[in-house]
C-alpha cells in the first residue's frame, strides 16, 4: 500500500473515533457551560475518563 493510502486511511480512521466524542463534548459544553466553569477540574477527570474507557474498547475491539 502507498505512503499517501495509509496516510489517508489514518486521517479518516482517526476522524470516524474522534468527531463523535468531540461533539458530545461540544453538546455538553452547550449544556453546561456554567456547571463547566464552575467545577473545571471535575469535568476535566470525566473527559480524560470518558477518553481512557473509549480507547480501552477500542483497543479490545481491534485486538479481535
């Protein structure tokens, strides 16, 4: 396979992964915008955790 097909299968692999939880996280930032502001730190362990889970299956999934 060339250079330029990996390179475009891998923008594309990493885009089908990635929109969907960049916009549940643009939704809930839309949602809950104050709650954000106000306990930053809390969101940040819930988006980091919510990443961690996504890829732990994920890596399941491909490892099949």
């Amino acid at each position: 396979m060339s250079l330029s097909a990996v390179l475009l299968w891998t923008v594309f692999a990493r885009v089908v992964r990635i929109a969907p939880v960049f916009a549940l996280a643009a939704l809930a930032r839309v949602g809950c915008a104050q709650s954000i502001e106000r306990h930053a730190t809390r969101w940040v362990v819930l988006l980091a955790s919510v990443w961690f889970v996504f890829y732990v299956v994920y890596f399941i999934r491909m490892g099949r």
